[in-house]
C-alpha cells in the first residue's frame, strides 16, 4: 500500500527544469557512502553489497532526525532508521534503492535526471521497525524542512528474499514510490507526473476503465486496476499505478499465491500480461528514452562507486 507520505509543506515541481537524456549522455559517477558504525540491532547476514554500509547520523540532518540513529547515502539519496531496525534490512532496502537508479550496476546511476530531481527534492527514506514505532515517534507533529519528500518503510515488512519464501518484499515497493515521485514524475512531469493528463496518468485512466477523481462505487468491469481505498486520492493512484505495473513488468508479482493476493487491486501480475493487457503502460516503461530499470533489483548490489 502507498504510505503516501511524511512530508514538509512543500512539495518541490520540478516543471521543465529536467529534460530527456540525449542518446550518447553519460551518467555522473555519485559517491555511496562507505565508513561503518557497529550495528546495533540484529538480523539476518544481509546479501553482498560493495560501498553500501551503516553509519552515524550526518551532522547536517534534521533536527526532528534525533530518533534515528543510523544513516546510509545512495546516491545523494538519504535513508535513516531507528535502532530497532536490523542492519540487514537497512542494507537491503539501501542495494534495492541502488540497484532501482544503477541498474546495471556499474556505479553510476543510470538515469541522473531523475537523481538530481531526488536530490533536489530532498528525498529521504526512513525506516522503523513497525507502524506504531512511527506513530509513537513524534515525526509526524516535527518541524521538518521544508521541500523534503519522504518515504516510510517498515523493517517487519521487508524482507529479503522474500518471494522464495512466498511473501513480497515491501522494499520492492515503498523505495520505489519514493523513486517515481520524488524523481520521475519531477524530472518528466508531463510523462510521469502524478496530475492528470500526464502519459502515465491516462494510461492509468484506461487501466481503470475511466478518469476518476474519486474512487468509484463500483469499477468498469473491463478495468484491471481497481484500487479502491478512499484515502487514495488521484495522485496516489497514479503512485500505486506505476508500482504495479513496472514491478510486474520486471517479474517481481510473479509468484505462487501472489496473484490471489493482489487481484482484487491489480490483475496483469506477468510481464507477458502486461505486454498483451495494458498496450500504453508497457509501451511507456520500454521507452528507452527515460531509461527505467530492466532488472528486478535482489538486494545485492555490485556497484562499485
């Protein structure tokens, strides 16, 4: 589900200041933090990453930050998270956010564009251990700066691994949302922008049988996407919209029992119906231009920055 979001006042649009990577662009080599505090909560051995690890809490963060102790930096990209969190599920939520901008993992994000906009919107994951750590917190009366988009993900809902053992990895997901909005729909607002109007957006409006503002009491029995909570408004449905469709794309719905789980919301959990079912999607996330990933990240990232 969109946990959509912890935010300051403003969110940052970033219209027309980004544009499409030329053809022969290349990508700015961006440092990923390397020194390492001992960890303080345990957990699984986490998969192999280089020039991913833990440490302490940047003297630049935020003062409502005080609750995290532990900090790693993707690609300018922030990620904070309390002492109840395992090391190992912070290190792995930080490989699947390297691995989603760096997909060939050579150490440089593949698109920059959309890390820039990342940068410039002060993207920010946090995690903790559950749902009532982050309510007990206080994050979300704090005074927190202003432009900064913020992502939550539970340590109790990540897991590595997770679809051999039948459960999904929520990593996959909410570091993704945080990708799509913060850097996506920033640097390519007319393309993935959350508003209407957007190619994103109508093609969602065909996934869902129509344009609605607000969910509907019933969808159009052709629809294939029928998220229908009532706190999910337009833009979110488009966040949802893309969460879906470019992880099915990249197999990551593609497991026994999944299917039955997520029908009710979304029906095209395969590549190959993605491709059949949803034309104008699937035409949109091989769209080379824009250069999303091609790989289902795992967790263990090779890049060498």
């Amino acid at each position: 589900m969109y946990k959509y979001l912890l935010m300051a006042a403003l969110i940052l649009t970033a219209c027309n200041l980004f544009s499409p990577l030329e053809e022969n662009q290349t990508s700015p080599s961006l440092e990923v933090e390397v020194s390492q505090t001992p960890a303080e909560a345990e957990g699984p051995e986490p998969a192999e990453t280089i020039g991913i690890q833990v440490t302490n809490l940047p003297e630049n963060a935020p003062s409502a930050f005080i609750i995290f102790n532990k900090y790693v930096n993707v690609f300018g990209v922030h990620i904070y998270a309390t002492g109840n969190v395992p090391d190992a599920k912070l290190l792995h939520a930080a490989a699947v956010m390297a691995e989603y901008l760096d997909n060939n993992e050579d150490g440089m994000p593949v698109n920059p564009l959309v890390v820039e906009a990342m940068q410039t919107n002060q993207a920010t994951l946090i995690m903790f251990e559950d749902e009532g750590e982050i309510e007990r917190s206080g994050l979300f009366e704090a005074d927190l700066p202003e432009g900064m988009i913020l992502q939550d993900l539970y340590a109790e809902e990540t897991h590595p691994g997770g679809a051999e053992e039948g459960r999904f990895d929520a990593a996959l997901e909410e570091v993704l949302h945080l990708i799509t909005h913060a850097g996506y729909a920033s640097a390519y607002p007319e393309v993935f922008g959350e508003q209407p109007g957007s190619k994103l957006a109508d093609a969602m409006d065909v996934a869902r049988g129509g344009q609605f503002t607000r969910i509907p009491s019933n969808y159009p029995e052709e629809a294939w996407y029928t998220y229908d909570d009532p706190t999910c408004e337009y833009d979110c449905q488009v966040a949802e919209y893309i969460y879906w469709a470019l992880t099915s794309l990249l197999g990551g719905q593609d497991f026994p029992g999944r299917l039955e789980e997520i029908e009710h919301e979304w029906r095209l959990n395969t590549p190959e119906k993605l491709q059949d079912g949803d034309v104008a999607v699937y035409a949109l996330l091989t769209d080379g231009q824009y250069r999303l990933p091609t790989e289902l990240p795992d967790g263990s990232y090779l890049g060498i920055p």
